[in-house]
C-alpha cells in the first residue's frame, strides 16, 4: 500500500525500465531467489505489485490470529 504509492514508476510498463537498471547492480550468486521473483513473477504480463500486499498481509494476519496474537 505504502510502497505502492513509494514505488519509482507509475504504470507496470515502466516496470521493465526500472528492472533493467537495478538488476546489473544485483549479483544474481548472492540474490539468486530474488532473480527468480523477478523473472518467473515481476516481469510477467499483468502482474501487479498492489496485489502481492494484499496477500502478504492476508498471510500475516492468519498466522498471528493462530498464534493467538489477534482475536
């Protein structure tokens, strides 16, 4: 939510523009599963980041609700 509206880009087009300019900066030895992310998920037709926070918190809220931490 709030790194959406902090994200570098405005439209998923500029998606590939940003990764591109990041990516050579990453050593893909020592972030090999973040290689992975973008390649498999980010750089995909139709993904969209605001959807990942949605279920992220989703998962987050469950695990505390079983932990007894949220009623």
């Amino acid at each position: 939510m709030l790194q959406g509206v902090n994200r570098p880009f405005n439209e998923t087009d500029d998606l590939h523009e940003v990764v591109e300019a990041i990516m050579p900066e990453l050593s893909t030895d020592d972030y090999s599963q973040l290689t992975e992310l973008t390649i498999e998920y980010v750089l995909q037709p139709g993904y969209d980041y605001g959807n990942e926070s949605e279920y992220g918190l989703e998962v987050i809220f469950d695990g505390l609700q079983r932990l007894g931490v949220l009623a």
